[in-house]
C-alpha cells in the first residue's frame, strides 16, 4: 500500500511541476517562515523587526524568555537554542543576545547557562557550536557517572563582536571572547579569547593572519 502511494505521490508532484514554476515553491516557503516566525515570537524574549526564524527551530532549556534577537536577523532552519535555567537538579539565569543583520547557518547549535553576546552582523556556515558550558570537570569521581547526568559547569560568559564570520563546523568554547571582525576558519575549536581584526584556524584555534 505505502509503494502505491508513493508512486501516486510522484506522478501528482511531477504532473504539478508542470503547471507550476519553481519559484512557487520559494514563495510558499517565504510565507510558512513568516507564520513561523509569528508563531516563535511568543515564546522569544524579544524579536526584533525583519527577524526571520525558518522552520524547524529547537528551544531547548526552559530559559526561551532569556533569549533576545535583533533586528533584520536571519535563523535558519534546523538551529537549537539551548537556554538552561534548570539542569541535572541545579539552577542557573542564563541569556543568549543575539544582534542585529545576523544570518545563522543551518544545525547551529547554541547552549548558555552562563551568557552567550554575539554582536551585529554576524555569518556562520553550518554546524557551528557556540556554548558556555560543558558537562561536568575532568575528576574521576564525575567519571564514574554518565555524562548526560553530570552537573553542567561554565568557565565564564562567550562574547562574539561584530561583523564576524564563523566557518562550517567551528566551536566556540566558554570563557571565549571574540574580537570586532574575526574570521574563524571551518573546524576550528576556540578554546582562548581572539583579538579583533585577526584571522584563526586550527584545533586548537591560533592566529594565523592579521587582517590590514
């Protein structure tokens, strides 16, 4: 039964592409993120004009008051927003400020219990992690229980300046401080604070130019 549906569903979307032109479907898309973003504005903080959240988006942590957008800021679809006010029995005030004229790319994933600023007019590409916490120390004793149920520990809040660009697959590591203007190369892991104006790359992250 499910092979003849789906046949009969392939030969109705080929027979509809034929009546309809492509550009039907970005205008239906662009319709859906704008109800979307309706829809999410409710449970955000704040969500500035402009702002578009494609969907599906995750609101992971309870603290979805805590989260404030800019204006003219882009999410795109498949990003988790991860703001923890209670975890593994501990409690936490956590905020994640996101500027304005940001374009966040696909699967980012974000996750404060501490405070995560990013500035205006960042770019990332996708799969990018930026978070203020891990989960757990290096002890032996918090070895011996299973990492999800371990207490969730932040070395300081994450700032990101403005006009940055994060490449595919980069992580952001807590206590980090991004300078105005920092380009960070695709897989890059962040574990110490970057100076404005500077190019970095590597595991872990180092300056390898600076910008004229």
């Amino acid at each position: 039964m499910k092979k003849v549906v789906k046949i009969l569903l392939s030969i109705l979307m080929k027979f509809l592409s034929k009546i309809t032109p492509l550009e039907l479907g970005q205008i239906l898309k662009g319709y859906r993120t704008i109800l979307y973003t309706l829809w999410i504005r409710n449970f955000v903080g704040d969500l500035g004009d402009g702002s578009l959240i494609l969907s599906p988006c995750r609101f992971w942590g309870g603290g979805n008051k805590n989260i404030q957008i800019g204006k003219n800021t882009i999410i795109q679809a498949h990003c988790i927003l991860g703001c923890w006010v209670k975890y593994a029995d501990q409690f936490y005030t956590p905020s994640i400020i996101i500027g304005d004229n940001c374009n966040i790319g696909e699967y980012m994933h974000i996750s404060a219990i501490d405070k995560i600023t990013i500035g205006n007019g960042l770019l990332t590409g996708r799969f990018v992690y930026i978070g203020d916490n891990a989960h757990g120390g290096l002890s032996y004793e918090e070895a011996n229980i299973r990492p999800i149920k371990r207490t969730l520990r932040s070395k300081g809040e994450v700032k990101i300046g403005n006009n940055v660009w994060i490449g595919d697959k980069a992580t952001i590591l807590s206590g980090v401080h991004i300078g105005d203007n920092v380009i960070v190369g695709a897989n890059s892991v962040v574990t110490k604070d970057v100076p404005a104006n500077t190019m970095v790359a590597g595991t872990p992250a180092r300056i390898i130019k600076a910008l004229k």
